[in-house]
C-alpha cells in the first residue's frame, strides 16, 4: 500500500482571471483529514508551470477548515471575523 496522495483532476477554466489554467477539482476534506493534500495549478500552455498551489488549511483567527485557493498566500477563510477595519 502506498502513502501517495491520490493524482489530481483537474478542468480548465474557460473565462475570468483563470483562463487558460488546468485547475485541480476541490476534494472533501473527509479524504484529507490531516489537510496534508496539495495540488498544483498549471498554466495550460506550459504544464511545468505551476501557477499557484491549492489545498485545505485552517484559518489563523478561527481554526476553522476552508479550502485555499492559493496555500502559501491565504491564511484567512474569509468570515467576516477575519475582516477588520
């Protein structure tokens, strides 16, 4: 038995600010329990080039699980709680 992550799929986003990127398809956070889970966002063009990295983390003011669409810049879920002025 392997410990790999399962392989990514992905659709491509047609129109907005992802045109043209191979974007990974959200997984439950049940198959990712440890939020360990990670999958690359390709540019469509050039599949070497990751464009950002997804995946589930846990917000830094309610501990709460959201799924990030860019892991290493989102911190936050996005509730209200996590706005201030």
């Amino acid at each position: 038995m392997s410990d790999a992550a399962p392989a990514a799929e992905y659709r491509i986003a047609a129109f907005g600010e992802d045109a043209g990127f191979l974007i990974p398809l959200r997984w439950s956070l049940n198959s990712d329990p440890e939020m360990t889970r990670r999958a690359p966002v390709l540019d469509r063009m050039n599949r070497n080039r990751v464009v950002r990295i997804v995946g589930w983390r846990r917000c830094l003011v309610c501990k709460a699980p959201f799924f990030s669409e860019d892991v290493r810049r989102n911190r936050l879920c996005g509730d209200p709680h996590a706005i201030q002025d």
